[in-house]
C-alpha cells in the first residue's frame, strides 16, 4: 500500500501515537492561541466538548474521531505540513495551525 501511495506522489511517514503528549500539545497551542479552528469545522467543538476521561484517568474512547485526527496532525504532521517556501502572505499565519477540512 505504501509503494501505491509513494507512487501517487505522497511521501508517508508512520505517525506518532503519543496519546498524552499529544493532548498536552494540542491543549499548548490552544492555551496560547496557536491552534485555531474555523467555524466551518462545526463538528469539531462538539467533539472537543465531549472528550472527556473516565474514573480512572484514561481519555474515553467514543467519537473522538476528529480529537485523534487533531493530536495526529500535532505530534505527527505540523513539520511535514509546513512549505519550504512559504509566501509572505502565509507568514503572518506562522506558529498558527488552522485546521482546515476542505470538501
């Protein structure tokens, strides 16, 4: 699958699975204003809201989709994703990492 995918152009890495590192991170960039997610992602506050841990200190594992999908893009893609050549209309973006689905 990986040999598909290289082909297509693509260059994969494994992601890290870092849960509570990954949540740290995220919560970091929040805190400081540096992880900003548009209003048009309108399932992803939802989401955030119900994420939640059980009695016993572990993060329930129920629709967390989008939170997972976020802590990835954190620990795992936030270097892959940045263009060598950024714009000097990006760079007023620089430390800020909008989530973007596009359709």
């Amino acid at each position: 699958m990986n040999r598909i995918y290289r082909g297509c152009g693509l260059n994969l890495a494994p992601a890290v699975n870092a849960v509570e590192a990954g949540i740290y991170q995220v919560w970091q960039l929040m805190s400081a204003g540096k992880l900003k997610v548009f209003a048009s992602l309108s399932n992803w506050p939802q989401e955030f809201r119900l994420y939640q841990r059980d009695t016993e200190g572990k993060v329930v594992k129920t629709n967390d989709h989008l939170m997972d999908a976020t802590r990835y893009l954190i620990v795992s893609g936030r270097e892959r994703a940045r263009h060598q050549n950024e714009s000097r209309q990006n760079r007023s973006f620089r430390g800020v990492f909008p989530l973007v689905i596009s359709g």
